[in-house]
C-alpha cells in the first residue's frame, strides 16, 4: 500500500483554521521526532492566526511544571511555569 502524500502548506497562500487542523492531523500520524513536528504545528498556527509569536507549552509531570518546547520567541529559548 502506498503512503499517502505528505500535507504540503503553501506558504504564499493564507490558511484557515480547518486547513490547519487537517495538516497537523497528518503530521501528528507520521512525525516521529517532536521538536520537528511541534516546529511544524507553530509555523502552521501562527500563519493561520496571523500572529507574531506562537508557544506550545507541554507537561513536565516529574517536576510539576510546565514548560515551552517549541515557539516564536527568539529572544526566549525555553519558559518554565510552577
């Protein structure tokens, strides 16, 4: 059986929301690395949000915090919450 194409995102086009869902359903199925595949949701979510910055924050349950693994903020690498 042959892989289905990889979602391709126009980058001059705009998107839309349901767009966007789609694409990160796709790549939630086929990334196996999750720096790739978060870059990918952040760079689809701030295009489609026409946003400047974007962070996705995740769960670190050993130490109760939560913290940025992806996002848009260059002067910021990562942000940790208690």
């Amino acid at each position: 059986m042959k892989a289905a194409p990889e979602p391709v995102i126009d980058p001059s086009q705009p998107l839309d929301k349901s767009t966007v869902l789609r694409a990160v359903g796709d790549w939630v199925r086929r990334e196996v690395d999750l720096g790739e595949l978060l870059e990918r949701v952040i760079d689809a979510v701030t295009r489609a949000m026409d946003a400047e910055r974007c962070t996705i924050y995740l769960v670190d349950r050993a130490r109760g915090e939560i913290f940025s693994k992806a996002a848009r903020l260059p002067e910021i690498k990562e942000i940790r919450l208690k």
